[in-house]
C-alpha cells in the first residue's frame, strides 16, 4: 500500500516486487498474494494490462488510517474510556490537530471562531 500511495499511479505487482527487492529478498507470489488479498478486501481495485493487472487503491493514506482506527476503537467495550485513554497519550501537536478538526466538523461546541471571522459553515467538508 505504501508504494501505491507514494507513487500515486496504478502499478502492477512486478513494479511493486522490483522496488521491494532494493531493500530486500521478496517472492513474487508473496506480494501477488497481498495484492490480491488487498484486492478482495475492497482496499485495491485492479484493471487488466495485457496480461497483468495494474492495482491502484481505493482509499488515501489518511483514509486507510482512520479505518484502522475505527477498526480498534469498535474493539471496545467502552468507547468514551478507550479514547479518553488515546487523547490523553497525544502530543501537543495531534492534540491540536484534533482540536483543529473537530472545529471543522463542528463537533467542538462553543468553539471560539478564529481570527478570520466564525467557523467556516461554508467550507467544504
């Protein structure tokens, strides 16, 4: 996946093993086997090229991320306890960044508009 969102362009697996295998010793079948797995998972779509398939994501980096997300948080038995518990472990930095985009969505109530006037209700979403 990481290659595919760096490179922001379909690929096909041998693109993917050939630039795997600067770093490392990688089968084809291996990273064909991911691939499709990803594929079947609806994490990948794929269009024929001649006799190869050319893979392409179906989701951004940040959008995988926050699925995982989701993902772990649905594991809890207590949601409001287990994010408390990720809120509280958040650099200054995330925990502004979650300020900034939970002031987007308008989920802060009585959020205090910035500078350039009151929260941007027209902005799009």
């Amino acid at each position: 996946m990481d290659r595919l969102w760096t490179w922001d362009r379909p690929a096909t697996v041998r693109e993917v093993v050939d630039d795997i295998a600067r770093e490392r010793d990688i089968a084809y079948t291996t990273v064909m086997t991911v691939m499709d797995i990803l594929f079947r998972k609806g994490w990948l779509t794929r269009e024929k090229d001649g006799r190869a398939w050319r893979y392409c994501p179906t989701a951004g980096r940040e959008e995988y991320t926050a699925g995982l997300m989701r993902d772990a948080l649905g594991e809890s038995r207590d949601r409001a306890a287990a994010l408390q518990h990720f809120v509280e472990r958040m650099s200054d930095e995330e925990a502004e960044a979650l300020r900034t985009a939970l002031q987007r969505i308008g989920g802060v109530p009585g959020a205090a508009a910035d500078a350039s006037g009151p929260a941007d209700a027209a902005a799009p979403r």
